[in-house]
C-alpha cells in the first residue's frame, strides 16, 4: 500500500448533513485500509477573486503549494480528494507532480446540484457559485486519474457536462447508528406515523412543501418533519393539516425507529439521497420519488415504493399503512449491511486505491 493523502474542506466535515457523514466515513476507511500509511488535511482560507474562477473551499494558491510541498517531503504517491470542489488542487497537483495518483470523490455533479439551487432562488450570489462550481468541477474531471461517483446517473451527468464520466463507482455509505439495544422511542411519538427526514436545502424544502400541501392532509397518519433548519418552516409546513415539524433532534434514531414507512419526496438534486440508506439502516420501507431512488433503482422495489404524483404518494401511503407488518425489518437492514454499510464501503474503496 502506498501512502495516501486524504483531503477535504474544514468547513465541509463539521456538518451532519449526508455528505458530511460520508466524508467522515472516507476518511475512516482510508485510514483503516492504509494504517500509518494514510494522513489527512482539512483546507481552510479564501481565495479572495480567485473564488469566481473555482478557487472555493479553501482552495488557493497558498493551499496549493502547501500541499504540493507535502507531497514532496513525504513521498506520497495517491492522493484523495474529498468532493470535486477540490477541482483547481487536483489540477495544480497534476501541473506540479504528473507520476502522482490523484482520485476525486463525486458526491454529486456539482454543476447539476447548484443550478436547481439557483432555479429555486435565482440572485446573482448563486449564479457565481454556480460558475465557480462548475470551473472547479472541470477540472477535477480533468486532472483525476480515478474519478468515483455514487451512481451511474453522476457518471453520465460528468460526461455530457465535461466529456468523462466516472472511473470507479461506490455507493452511498454510512457509518450503523442502530442501538444493540432498541428501548423506546425517546422524543418520537407513540402513534404510527410517516417521517420526512432532511436538512433545510432547496431539494429537500421544496419536495417537504409539496408533500405537506398536496399529499399529507389526505393521509391516513400523521407526518413528522424532522431536520436541521426544518424549523423554520414549520407555519409554512403545519397549515394544511396532518403534519408537524420537529426540527432539528439530537438523536435520529428513536425517530427512525419509531416511524411506520418513510416518505421522500424529492424532486431536485444529484447523488444518492442519504436517508433511503438511513431507512434501511433502521429497516423501515420508502416512499419516494425516482429522484429519491436514484441510484437505488436495484433495490427499489424491495426498498419501498416509487411515486410520481400526489395521488400515488395518497395511495401508497394507504397501503403502506395496512400492509407494514413489522416494525422492524431484517431484510430491509440486509440491504443496508449489504451495499451501504461500513465494511461494503471499505471493500469497494480498497479495491480501487489498490487497482
């Protein structure tokens, strides 16, 4: 095993979104696959101007140099990008040292997730995040000798964006947050219910708004909101009946645990949607949209449902309601423990530092 470097943004890896759990779960795994071999840098700074041509997260020119410097002292051969935002390092990397190995994590198509961000609240701010996403995103497709995406889609998303797709493929992943020992349900409530859970950005409060306007108010249970920033739109979400917001909770899983069926309905983004595997993971069945399945398309029919309209998501429910025997289903957890678990991540990570 040759060393590696592993790096991300500092900002990014103090969140509790999907995509910072995940790049936490990376880093653990390299560090398990490499041992002492592996080392880490979390990027901080601005580029100032620079931030407009795709110098973003801590991205410079100091940042550059610093890392290539490091990479000369110590002899590391493969370097791991946390996320294409890291595009512009992956690029002077390569300028500087080309025999170097460099892999870029995709956590989504960059350019993809800010323009349905910028469809949903155009202003100029989110027009140059946009074009500096994109600038940046370039050239990590340019400059990575392994691209790794979550799903085909992102891989196809790359290459009518930037001419490449994806060189490596591994799924969405996540450290098991199942109690050994299930007691109670803590905060959650005792009644069956359907829970919606996501932070508050714009694929998640705009498919949440939906669903409480159009399909909560005609379902047979009630429908908890649970997630950071959710709050905020509780008057928003509560007033057509049959829904209440909890916001932001210490703990997701007597939430999880607790729930009758899971509801996503998500109609925006790229990547692979965090809380399908979450479910999983609490063995609880999914109603979602195909966006909230991509990726999952495999498993989808065994995961739960797939709904395009609000009178499928009504009936679904319904059914969802009479037929869930089982409070907690075994294979729903295998499918979890056997694609988006821990150990499934390792093994496809150490197959492709080690390809």
């Amino acid at each position: 095993m040759r060393r590696v470097l592993y790096i991300r943004n500092r900002a990014r890896g103090n969140g509790v979104g999907g995509r910072e759990q995940l790049s936490r779960l990376n880093e653990q795994l390299l560090g398990q696959i490499a041992g002492d071999r592996f080392e880490s840098i979390e990027l901080d700074g601005d580029a100032g101007i620079r931030k407009l041509f795709g110098y973003i997260d801590g991205v410079s020119d100091t940042t550059i140099r610093m890392v290539c410097d490091r990479l000369r002292d110590s002899g590391t051969r493969q370097v791991f990008l946390d996320g294409s935002n890291l595009g512009k390092l992956a690029k002077g990397i390569k300028t500087t040292s080309p025999d170097i190995e460099v892999m870029t994590f995709f956590h989504n198509c960059e350019a993809r997730f800010f323009l349905g961000a910028l469809r949903q609240s155009k202003s100029p701010k989110g027009l140059a995040v946009l074009v500096s996403n994109y600038l940046a995103e370039r050239s990590a497709v340019r400059s990575s000798d392994k691209r790794i995406c979550l799903s085909q889609r992102d891989s196809e998303l790359l290459r009518r964006l930037y001419g490449r797709g994806a060189t490596h493929f591994s799924a969405m992943a996540m450290r098991d947050r199942l109690p050994k020992v299930q007691v109670g349900r803590g905060e959650a409530p005792e009644e069956r219910y359907a829970l919606f859970v996501g932070g508050a950005f714009y694929a998640n409060t705009a498919g949440i708004a939906w669903y409480c306007r159009n399909v909560a108010p005609r379902a047979p249970i009630r429908t908890y909101v649970v997630g950071k920033g959710m709050a905020a739109m509780k008057e928003r979400l509560e007033r057509h009946g049959n829904v209440t917001v909890v916001g932001e909770v210490d703990d997701l899983a007597p939430w999880y645990l607790g729930a009758h069926v899971v509801v996503a309905p998500i109609f925006d983004g790229s990547g692979m949607k965090t809380k399908v595997a979450e479910a999983l993971m609490f063995g609880k069945k999914v109603v979602g949209t195909p966006e909230a399945f991509s990726g999952y398309e495999d498993i989808a029919a065994q995961a739960g449902w797939v709904c395009e309209t609000a009178d499928a998501f009504v009936e679904t429910v319904n059914t969802a309601n009479a037929t869930i025997r089982l409070d907690f289903d075994p294979k729903l957890r295998a499918l979890y423990e056997k694609a988006y678990s821990f150990p499934a991540a390792q093994t496809r990570l150490r197959s492709i530092l080690e390809g």
